[in-house]
C-alpha cells in the first residue's frame, strides 16, 4: 500500500537554528515528490516537486532532497515566519497524491 | 492571476442534509483535485476531474460525488451528511496531469461543521 510518513510530527526551534524534516515513502513507481507549507486557516502553498534520487532543490532558507525511501526538508538558519505545517505528498502512477499528516515547525525570536 | 476559488469558506449543516461546495480553478488549469483535512488522518484524496471526466476516485463512500463543468470548475456535493464529514475541504488545480513540475495549487477551502 502507498504510504507516507513524516516525522517528527512537532518541531520547535529558536530562531537561527538549523533543522531538517523527514519524509519516508513507499509508493510503486513514484510520479514525484511535494513538499507544501501550510498556515492555519489556509490551504497548502506549493513549494517543490522533486522526481529522482539525488535531486536537490532550494528556495530561500529551505532545501528539499531525494533519496529512493526518502526525501528531507532542510531549514538553515530559520526566522519566525517559516513556523507553519510542512506538508510531503507523493504521486503514484495513478496521479493521486497521497499525503503525510505533517511536521508541525514553530520558530521562536 | 487569480488564485483557485472555493466558495463558501464557512458552511453550518445538520446532520442528514445535504451541501455542495464549489471550486474555481486557476484560468487555464483543467484538472481540479478535491480533498477532505481533518486533525486526525490528515488530507484524504476524494476525486480528481479533467477535461469534465473523473480521472481517479479516493477510498470514500458513495455520499461524497463531484463533476465539473466545461469551463474546468468544479462542484462536489455531500449527502445525508454525518457528523464525521466535519472538515475542511480543499480544491487543487493543476495545468493537467502531464504537467507536474507545476505542482498543483490549492484553493483556501470550505470549513464545513455537520452539527
């Protein structure tokens, strides 16, 4: 059965200080990999599609990679407006995404 | 650009009735998504629509049901509702399915309360 799991499901940081968010996966024949950033009250804002082991991609502080069982989304140096839900989701060839329930970031001044 | 449109983003209903949310996606885009999130299992794939066909159907029962239209909107409708269809249901719309450096870009949701 397609699956993903995120952990930790909570992560509190001070600000400036470097972290890095897991994504385990098992899909038959992965479409590609999401990562999403949700604020309450919100729907989620897309942030990366990765589609193969070794690929790496960045924006600002935040850094997604990809391994064949995993992909992680590393935060340097975080600032207070990165606290939010970070969402992983992977598409199967069926083209349904199926989501993780999370990881759950604050970041404190 | 315009942004998806989900309309209401509050919805009160009794148990037993039915409601219809709807969906506009991004200008363009002609595949729309549906999800229900809630605290305890996250977000759950409902349907997805393209070019007025529905392409892939989640694990969930008849009561849940969706079309969409020629101008790629969407509409998905629940029946006899349930206390535990209490969510938020988000819109998801994307260029196609060949098309997924895209991503897809979802809507601000229905907070539906079944009371």
């Amino acid at each position: 059965e397609d699956q993903v799991t995120q952990s930790p499901e909570a992560l509190r940081l001070q600000e400036g200080e470097s972290s890095s968010l897991n994504c385990s996966y098992t899909v038959s024949g992965l479409r590609g990999l999401f990562w999403y950033r949700q604020d309450p009250g919100k729907g989620p804002e897309f942030l990366f599609t990765l589609y193969s082991a070794g690929e790496e991609k960045e924006k600002e502080r935040l850094k997604a990679t990809l391994t064949k069982k995993e992909s992680f989304l590393h935060i340097t140096a975080p600032k207070p407006e990165d606290s939010a839900t970070y969402l992983c989701a992977v598409q199967a060839p069926t083209d349904k995404l199926i989501f993780g329930t999370g990881t759950r970031l604050q970041v404190f001044p | 650009k315009a942004g998806v449109t989900q309309t209401p983003r509050y919805l009160i209903k009794t148990r037993g009735q039915q409601v219809t949310l709807s969906c506009s996606p991004i200008s363009g885009h002609r595949s729309v998504s549906w999800y229900q999130q809630t605290p305890g299992q996250g977000l759950q794939f409902l349907f997805e629509y393209f070019s007025e066909t529905q392409r892939n159907k989640g694990n969930f029962p008849g009561r849940f049901s969706g079309r969409q239209f020629s101008n790629s909107r969407s509409e998905m409708n629940v029946s006899t509702l349930e206390l535990g269809d209490s969510a938020l249901y988000l819109c998801a719309s994307s260029p196609g399915p060949d098309r997924l450096g895209y991503g897809y870009t979802f809507g601000s949701g229905t907070r539906l309360t079944v009371v």
